[in-house]
C-alpha cells in the first residue's frame, strides 16, 4: 500500500502530561492487603505522579491510594488521590490518578493523621 497504513507510537491518554512539580512532604503509597510505603521524594502533574522509594515491591497495573502530607510550619495538609501504577523502575513507580479527594473535613484529616501515626510514629 501506498503508505496509508503508518506505525507511529501510541499515546494513551492515561499518561500523564504537562509539567511535573516537585512533590515538597511525605507520600504514602497504600495498598490492600500490603504495609503502607512511605516517600519524600517525587513529582507530580496533572492526572499522574512519580515518586521515589528504593527496594519496592510495587507491581504494574495495580491500583492503590496515595496519601499527600504537606507542611508548612505548622499548617499541614492532607490529600488522597487513587491511582494505578503504570510503571516501574528500580528507584519507584509512576502511577496514574483516576480520583481525587481532598480531605476537606476536620474529622476526616485527624482520622487518617491518626492512621499514619499508628503506623509510621510520625507525620
């Protein structure tokens, strides 16, 4: 054929795209079943996330819940989003938001502060 049929790369949507932004606090990466992990280091943008955390057991196309932990003195907010995990290298995982919920209440962000206080000892 005269070159109607061309390969070219494709572009799912649930990549991420635009301009990432360093991630300034604590991620916490949950799973059903798993024990939490726990990152400082990460970027995200819109509709996707990166985050570093050597040595772990992650897997592609699972979902799981990212919990945001910023502070700024003494003012600290939380933010969950879901997502699913797109890939994986040796340093992290890059995952996909699908949902987001901010913990806009008093009583939901003293209930997962509480969370992660149990078991991290701090956040």
């Amino acid at each position: 054929m005269l070159g109607i049929f061309r390969k070219k790369p494709l572009r799912s949507s649930f990549f991420p795209r635009g301009e990432r932004t360093g991630i300034n606090g604590n991620i916490y990466v949950k799973r059903m079943g798993f024990s939490t992990l726990r990152a400082r280091e990460g970027n995200i943008s819109e509709g996707g996330l990166y985050v570093q955390i050597p040595e772990h057991d992650l897997e592609r196309g699972k979902k799981v819940e990212i919990v945001l932990v910023s502070k700024n003195g003494s003012l600290r907010r939380i933010s969950r989003l879901m997502g699913i995990v797109i890939r994986i290298d040796a340093k992290g995982a890059a995952m996909v938001t699908y949902k987001k919920d901010n913990m806009n209440t008093q009583q939901n962000l003293l209930t997962e502060e509480q969370l992660l206080k149990q078991e991290f000892g701090e956040v």
